[in-house]
C-alpha cells in the first residue's frame, strides 16, 4: 500500500505533463521526499530533547532531510550487525534492509528456533516411539507407553517445518542475492538440505501405510541435527575450528594407533594359543567337593577330575598351560580381538580383567600392560589433550578474532554513512571523517541495541566536548555494548534511617562479622543433620519428638529472625537486588512453610502423635527429607562469598551461559549417532540366540545377559541417547562390543560404530571441552591475579555479604565473544576499508 500510494503521488503529480528533458531530478522527488518526511516519525520527541537533543541543532541542516532517514536506517542495521556479528554484505536498500530487520527480529528468530526444536524432537514421537516407561522391552507391554502415531501425523508436522525452512532459505536468498548466495557454503548445503528432505518426506508418506520402503532409511533425519547447526554462527565457528583442528588431531592419533597395533601383534604372538578351544563346563552340578558349588569355572575337559590344591604336580601339569593359555584363547584369539581388548584397555573399562589369566600365572607379565598403558593412556592421550588446546584455543581465537573484525567493519560503515551525510549537510569537505552528535542521537533512538547499554552510551557521547564524532570516538560510544552494566548500591537503596538505633543495627548487620556468624550457624545446622543421620537414621526420619527435629524448629527460627535483620538492615529493594539472597529468602519460606506444617499435623516437636498410622509415618518421613534437602540446600549460599571457590564457581557459571554452541556440537553429535545405531542395531534384543563356547550367554558372568542390560538397546531414540551416553562414560563398554559383534548383523564390523563414537564423543569432544574450560579458567584467573588483581582480591575479602556475590561482579559476560575479548586485537583500520569497499552496495565516497 505504501508503493502503491507513492506510485500515485508519483505520477498524478503537474510536473509529470511536462518533457522529460524539462525536468531536474531533484523536481522530481522534491514532493515524494516531502511526502516521505510527512509519514516517518518525529526526528525528536522532547523526552529526547531533554537527553541532550536538539530540533534546532539538526534544521541547521537542510541537506540532511534529502536522505537523512535513509542514511539513519542503514547505519542503524549495520550497528546491529556489528552486535550480532552479523556480516553487512547484503542488500541495503529500504525495502531489502525492511525485510532484513524483521528477519532478524526477536519473534521471528524465536519462532524459527522453535521450528527447529519440534524437528528435532519428532525423533521421540516418530516410529518407532520413545514415549514409553520402560526402555526394556522385556516390560514395555507391562508399563505405560503411548502407541505408535498414525500414519501421517509426524510427517504433516515435518512438512511445516520444512516449509519454515524453505521460507527461511527464501528469505535469506533475497537479502543476499545469487552472487552472495552461492558464495556460502553453508547456504548451499542448506538449500540441499531442504530439496532432499522434501523428497524423502515425499517417499514416506506414500508408503507410511505399509511400515516398508517408507521407513526403511529415513535419509531427512540425519539432516534435522544440521538444519540446527545451521542455524547458529557460534555452532559454525566451532565446527570451522574443529575441522582445522582435525589434522593435528589425526596425527596424534595415527601414533597412538601405531602403539595399539604393536602390542597387539606383540601380544598375538607372545600369549600362546591352546590348540583347541577349551570346553566351558559349568561346575554347578559338579559331584567334586572341591570345586565351587556355583558359577561357571573354564577348564580342559581332561583336567576336570583334579583337585588344584590337592596335588601340586598336577596343578602344575595343567593349570600352568591352561591360565597361560586362556590370555591367547579369550583376549588376543585374533588381530581384531587383540585391537579391541587394547582399545578398551586405553580406557581402563577392563583392566585388570584382561590380565589376570596370564598375570595368575607369571607376575612378569603385567609388565607389558603396565607399558601399554604407560605410553599409551598416561603419555600419548594427554599429549593429545595439549595438542588439541594449544591447536583449537589458537584456531577458535582467529574464528573470534574474525567476527570481532566483522564488528568492527559494520561499526565503520555505519560511521561511514553518518560522516558521507555530516559532510553534505555541512557542505564542506573535511580531511577528517566526523559524525554530528546529532544524527548519533537519532542512530542510538532507531538501532535495537539493550536498554541497559542506553544511558551509558548517552552518558559518553555527552562527555564529547566538540559537536561532532571522530572514528575513535564514535567507536568507543559503541563498544559500550560489550558492557554488562551492574547497578550500584546506593543510600537509597540501602535505606539509611535518622535513628541512632537503627543505624547501630544496620552497621551490625552489615557488618563481614555478620555474614561469617551466618555461615557458621548453617555449618552448623548441616552437621547436625548429617550426624543425626548417621547415628540414629530411623529415628530422625520417623519420631516426631527427635532431636533432628528440635534441631530443625530452633534452626528455622534463627532462620527466618537472620531474614528479617536482613531486610531491616539491607532495605527492602537492595537485598532483593542480589539473586543470591533472594535464593535464600526462598529457601528460608520453605523452611517455615514445612515447619508450620508439621506442627499442624503431628505437633512436632513439642508432644508425640499417638494416632500416627502408616500413612501418618509416610507423610512424616517425607516432609523430614524435604526438610533436610533444603536445610543442604541453603549451605550452597556460603559458596560465592569463598573467593576461591567463588573463582571456580564463577567459571562453570560462564561455561554454562557462554557454551551453548558447544553444547549445540554435542548435541548434533548425540543425534546423528543415535540415529545411525538405529538404523543399524534395531534387531538387536536381548534375547541372543547364540552361545558363548557352548553356553547360554546369561550364565556367563559379564556379559550383556548376564548383567541383565536389556534396557540398552537401540530400539527407539531415547534408548540409543542412553546407551551413546553409557559409552561415553566408558565404563563397561566392552560389555556392548561384545554383545553387538555377536547378535548383529554386522559381527565384528559393528565395533567400528562404538569405536568411532568413543573417538568422537571422549577423544575429541571431551578434550575440546577441557580446552574451553581451560581457556575461561585461565581467562578469569589473569583478570584475578593479573597486574593489580591480587589488591583487587585483597580488597574484595573486606566486602560484605551483600556487595561480593559471584552474580554481582563485574566480570560477567554475555556471550563466548566477550568472555574472551581479552584475547582478541584491535584490527587494522586499512584492513576495515578494504572490507568495506567489497560492499557492492555500498559506496564510499
């Protein structure tokens, strides 16, 4: 409507009868610009006036009205760009920049990250379902479990989400054009993405009806964990910097292959082998008293009618061939099974089994596990630890170190457009680039940038004494939004009162003196609890005249009288300030809340309830345990103010708020494994038909039977996130190689799936993860201990309670960027313009 009334205003004007040639172009826009100008929005309201602005300061400028709105608006999505780390090089006309910004928009990115999450999760509802109680399928008919969807149901749903997709690759193809298009990789792989899942989806659908064709490999759900690594730059930038990372990696790794492959063949051929399979007889039932009466026992069948410990020659005679040669029989029979005992021994899940047959025999023999796990797991796999952080901190400190220089390129070109329209409203030609503090005014009114930045950034750009912005100047006004201000305690906020009382109190309360008197009563509390539930547990869980619960009610009632001092002595809207005494606080009214009710109900702990029942005794015990959790619960305040594990606190709260694109890779990663071991061990119950040398698998101690892991599986989604998360844990992994290899289609080969998840999910994922967790400790500790921390340190152990909590300080961050900002470097301002003159659309001047 807005084209169509231009269009007429346009045409219907007199000076259209004219000739062409009659006609100058700034007669021609002249009423459109007017007309323009009449329908945007005040270029100053008198609130912004009051700020510092002033209407008369910008009609100085007549020139400025040509194209001021439009210059404002680009400026304004370039500065946005700069704090998304968004690249500028996209189509920058109104209507493109229009589109542009309600892309970007908060509802628009919410919704599309919502998509996302219901593709994702259609894994759990899809056939075959994971929405089941139990992940046995020995008791899965028993429990509760939602039947399998309709056909139809899920693929309607992915069908509107890939259409949001195919909307979103839409979208970005025209803010970008063809020729930027194509020059992304990403994008490409996007856009194929989209046209391979249509036509998968398209296969399913036809054939749902018949559980075949259509859900024999579902090809689109491997792309659903893509779609979602897509869709995040730091994801990108973490898998740009584990793919540069890779080389180094393989490197590593190929030595450590090297290591597992010589004391394999060194061990395939040092152990003997017997020179027929022994016979694994089951010594239950045996008529020989001097046996075990249970469990299986290996022996020679020609060796079974011997005591051991009755006659030395003869265990000598045998059992010095037989425990030699059960290390060749059961660990190294084959190169494979050699590899694969060696793999599993890197990560201690079957040490010390797999020596013991020859280390029973000959004590020297450990002496080549002890140097394979010498070289292997304490030398080569910490080798690699500090390869991949010396090799990902550099490469994901250059993939920061860009998008930092992306920051800076749109920061200079929305500078550059300001400074184009500063010079033809002044109309003069400066040797200087300035900005008129004028139109900064109006960029920070119409950018999207965090109200909490505002006054900050006004405040700065006041405290520039000229009436225009250099480069630097105007720079430093918007690297504010690195900032994450904290508001200050004031008087006011405290609430200082006139009596002499009350001032006495509120020095008291606030008072470190105090605070330390706090934290021992609640040590103390918690070493009550925990001694009175070592010594008399029964008691305390179920009497109501114990001495745990007379503990309790003086306990909460110091509790809620140190709230109130608290308030009096703090004010209402400075305690309530800090998240760590509002944590309190709700900890304290559960406290009383639970006391009150066990008061109300069984008088505790003034007089015993006579008319308890079991039920009376059930409900009793459980509000004690609540209790008692909560009692814990509030010790885990005294944390943030112990400054050195407020320092340690500190950096996993950072990890936790800063490494969700790492997280995002592992995710990715479950997903796509998970998947792929669906398609591959669905067959594979618990029930296993085959035999392990001539016995049924759930006697034979240790295997996957025997140990009754039949809730692992690879049945649905969520058992397959289990067991991926069973083997990445590495303890008893073994148990799962051998019991896939066996029952599996796939035999031996099927180890190759559960190795190459071990050498994702531990060797690299993990190791990259202690990486990061290395890079943000060392990070904070420079900002403690660097120059001038130890007195900032020293000074800080003299706050109170209130002032020095781990989620007051200054060195929170907002995101990866800024938590390692201090690592990154200013870059060069001939490399900014070289950027800047890539711009298609943007011409300098």
């Amino acid at each position: 409507l807005l084209l169509l009334k231009h269009y007429l205003v346009y045409y219907s004007h007199p000076r259209m009868l004219q000739p062409r040639e009659s006609r100058g172009e700034m007669d021609l826009y002249a009423d459109l610009r007017q007309t323009e100008e009449e329908d945007s929005e005040p270029l100053m309201t008198s609130s912004q006036v009051h700020d510092g602005g002033s209407l008369s300061s910008i009609n100085n400028f007549p020139s400025w009205r040509d194209g001021s709105d439009t210059a404002i608006f680009q400026s304004a999505v370039f500065i946005e760009d700069g704090i998304d780390y968004r690249s500028i090089h996209h189509k920058i006309d109104p209507k493109s920049l229009r589109l542009y910004r309600i892309y970007y928009s908060r509802y628009v990115q919410w919704t599309l990250g919502i998509v996302i999450f219901v593709n994702l999760a259609l894994a759990f509802f899809e056939f075959p379902t994971s929405i089941s109680l139990s992940a046995d399928f020995r008791f899965r008919d028993c429990t509760w479990h939602l039947s399998e969807p309709r056909c139809g149901i899920t693929e309607s749903i992915e069908a509107v989400c890939l259409l949001f997709f195919l909307a979103d690759g839409i979208t970005r193809f025209y803010l970008l054009g063809w020729r930027r298009f194509i020059k992304k990789p990403w994008l490409v792989v996007y856009a194929l993405m989209i046209v391979a899942s249509f036509v998968d989806l398209t296969i399913s659908a036809a054939f749902c009806h018949e559980r075949g064709l259509g859900y024999t490999l579902r090809i689109r759900r491997f792309f659903r964990p893509l779609f979602f690594l897509l869709s995040s730059t730091i994801m990108k930038k973490y898998i740009k910097a584990i793919n540069l990372t890779l080389p180094q990696i393989f490197t590593v790794l190929s030595l450590l292959l090297l290591h597992v492959y010589v004391f394999a063949m060194f061990g395939l051929l040092v152990f003997p082998h017997p020179p027929t399979p022994p016979t694994i007889i089951n010594m239950t039932n045996s008529s020989n008293d001097s046996y075990p009466e249970t469990g299986t026992f290996s022996l020679f069948k020609n060796l079974t009618n011997s005591s051991p410990r009755s006659n030395c020659s003869i265990w000598d005679e045998y059992n010095s061939s037989y425990y030699e040669q059960l290390e060749g029989y059961k660990y190294f029979r084959t190169v494979t099974d050699a590899l694969v005992s060696l793999i599993v021994l890197l990560t201690t899940a079957n040490h010390p089994d797999v020596m013991m047959p020859i280390y029973q025999y000959n004590r020297f023999a450990s002496l080549y596990f002890i140097l394979f796990l010498l070289i292997g797991m304490y030398l080569i796999l910490n080798l690699l630890i500090a390869v991949i952080y010396s090799q990902f901190r550099g490469i994901f400190r250059k993939s920061l170190q860009s998008s930092f220089f992306r920051r800076r390129v749109a920061f200079r070109a929305a500078f550059t457009v300001l400074a184009r329209k500063t010079q033809r409203g002044l109309n003069y030609s400066h040797s200087k680039e300035v900005v008129s503090k004028d139109l900064v005014r109006r960029l920070l009114q119409k950018a999207k940038i965090n109200p909490k930045q505002i006054p900050l950034m006004y405040h700065k750009l006041e405290t520039v004494s000229s009436d225009c912005l250099s480069w630097l100047q105007f720079r430093e006004v918007f690297d504010l939004v690195l900032k994450d201000p904290k508001r200050r305690r004031t008087d006011t906020d405290i609430g200082i009162s006139s009596s002499i009382v009350y001032q006495w109190l509120q020095y008291i309360i606030r008072h470190p003196y105090f605070a330390y008197f706090t934290y021992v009563v609640s040590l103390v509390h918690v070493l009550m609890v925990t001694i009175e539930m070592e010594v008399a547990p029964y008691k305390a869980l179920h009497d109501p005249m114990s001495r745990l619960a007379f503990y309790n009610f003086f306990f909460v009632l110091y509790y809620v009288l140190e709230l109130i001092l608290k308030l009096i002595g703090w004010g209402k809207q400075a305690y309530f300030r800090n998240i760590g005494n509002i944590y309190e606080g709700i900890i304290t009214a559960v406290l009383f809340v639970l006391e009150i009710v066990l008061i109300a109900l069984f008088h505790s702990p003034f007089q015993e309830s006579d008319l308890m029942d079991n039920d009376d005794v059930g409900r009793f015990d459980t509000l004690i345990r609540v209790m008692n959790i909560c009692v814990v619960l509030r010790l885990l305040r005294v944390i943030p103010h112990v400054k050195s594990l407020s320092l340690l606190t500190g950096t996993i709260l950072d990890l936790i708020k800063n490494l969700r694109g790492f997280a995002g890779i592992i995710v990715v990663v479950y997903y796509i494994f998970a998947l792929l071991g669906m398609e591959l061990f669905a067959n594979v119950d618990g029930y296993s038909k085959s035999k392990i040398d001539g016995v049924a698998p759930n006697l034979v101690c240790g295997k996957y039977e025997n140990l009754t892991y039949y809730a692992n599986n690879f049945h649905d989604f969520s058992s397959s996130l289990v067991v991926l998360w069973d083997i990445m844990v590495v303890n008893n992994w073994y148990v799962f190689l051998e019991k896939f290899s066996r029952d599996s289609d796939l035999k031996q080969w099927s180890q190759l799936y559960f190795i190459a998840w071990w050498l994702v999910s531990v060797v690299i994922c993990v190791n990259l993860f202690v990486s990061l967790v290395l890079e943000t400790f060392l990070t904070k500790w420079e900002a403690v201990h660097g120059p001038g921390g130890q007195n900032t340190l020293q000074a800080s152990t003299r706050t109170s309670f209130a002032e020095s909590d781990i989620w007051n300080v200054d060195t929170e961050v907002s995101d990866i960027h800024n938590l390692l900002k201090t690592r990154l470097t200013e870059p060069q301002e001939a490399d900014i313009m070289h950027e800047l003159q890539q711009h298609s659309d943007l011409t300098l001047v």
